[in-house]
C-alpha cells in the first residue's frame, strides 16, 4: 500500500524540466483546467494539472497558450510549443 501512496503523490506533483528548475512559477485556470506555467527568459513550460478524458484533450493545447499568455503576459509563439496535453515547452515574445 506504501508503494501505491508514494507513486500517487509523484505523480500528483508538477515538477519542471531540469532548464526550468530556477524558473518562476505562476498557477493559472482556463476554461476550468489549472496549469502550471514556468518562465525562464523568453522560454515557457506549462503543465496541465489534473486529468483529461481523451475527448477533452483536442482543445488543450490552445488552453495551454492560452494559460502561457495569461501568467508570463508575453505572446506565446504557437509554432515553437513541441509537447502533448500534459505538458508543452516553447518560445515566448514580450
């Protein structure tokens, strides 16, 4: 049961990739769904926090910018985000 309960609670955390370790951290909701969204100079990662059905994930990825643009209030550049619904990486303008 202890094996459970630790690999539920890693799996539950929102850790950024080690180039945004020192990133600053900014918790936002689009449409109902929390991400996390790190900033690192003119880079962002967002993380979808919490689960998606796979008839919800299609529009994920625009929710995603969209939570990028609403935390670091820079654009973010659509072409440069490479990812899934679960977590994206990409270029930011200001």
């Amino acid at each position: 049961m202890r094996p459970l309960a630790a690999l539920l609670l890693l799996a539950a955390c929102a850790s950024p990739a080690p180039a945004f370790m020192a990133a600053t951290r900014t918790d936002v909701v689009v449409d109902g769904r929390s991400f996390a969204v790190f900033r690192e100079g003119n880079r962002a990662q967002v993380i979808r926090l919490g689960h998606a059905t796979p008839q919800q994930r299609p529009a994920i990825p625009g929710q995603m910018l969209r939570a990028v643009a609403l935390a670091t209030g820079c654009t973010p550049l659509a072409a440069s985000f490479d990812g899934d619904s679960g977590e994206r990486r990409g270029r930011i303008t200001c």
